[in-house]
C-alpha cells in the first residue's frame, strides 16, 4: 500500500469541513494550465481567474461534488466562462 492510499484512509469522508483541504492542488493545477494556454498574463493573474470564478465557488462546496472533478474538465469549465 502507498503512502497515498494509507493517507487517503485516515480521510473517512469528505465533508464541508474538510473539503478545503483538496483546493490548493486544483487551484495551482488551473492556474498553471491558464499561464501555459497564454489566457493569464501572470500567476497572480490567474490565481485571480481561478479564485472568481463560478468553478471555485462550486469547489468550495462539497455538495456539488465539484472535488471530484479532474482538472481537464474544471479548466473546461472554466474557460466557457472566459469566453
């Protein structure tokens, strides 16, 4: 068993107290994906996309479920909004 998967089992269920503890990860993994797609100009820039955005709102909220979602389909998500 990995280190991962031994971590991941003290963790018993997500919930609205804990959820903000999978956000970091996605929100660097955004914001980098908006740098390198040239839609942000910098890093605070794009952090500042991520962070207003309707998509961090829903990741915020552990009844939408938004966690769960992969980054590809987060950035989608977030790109519609751009536009």
């Amino acid at each position: 068993m990995t280190a991962y998967h031994r971590n991941m089992r003290t963790i018993s269920k997500i919930t609205q107290d804990n959820v903000h503890l999978l956000l970091p990860n996605k929100v660097a993994q955004l914001a980098n994906r908006l740098l390198q797609n040239d839609e942000a100009d910098d890093m605070v820039a794009a952090l500042s996309i991520v962070y207003s955005s309707p998509v961090y709102a829903k990741l915020e909220q552990e009844k939408t479920k938004y966690w769960w979602l992969g980054i590809n389909t987060l950035y989608q998500d977030i790109k519609q909004q751009l536009m």
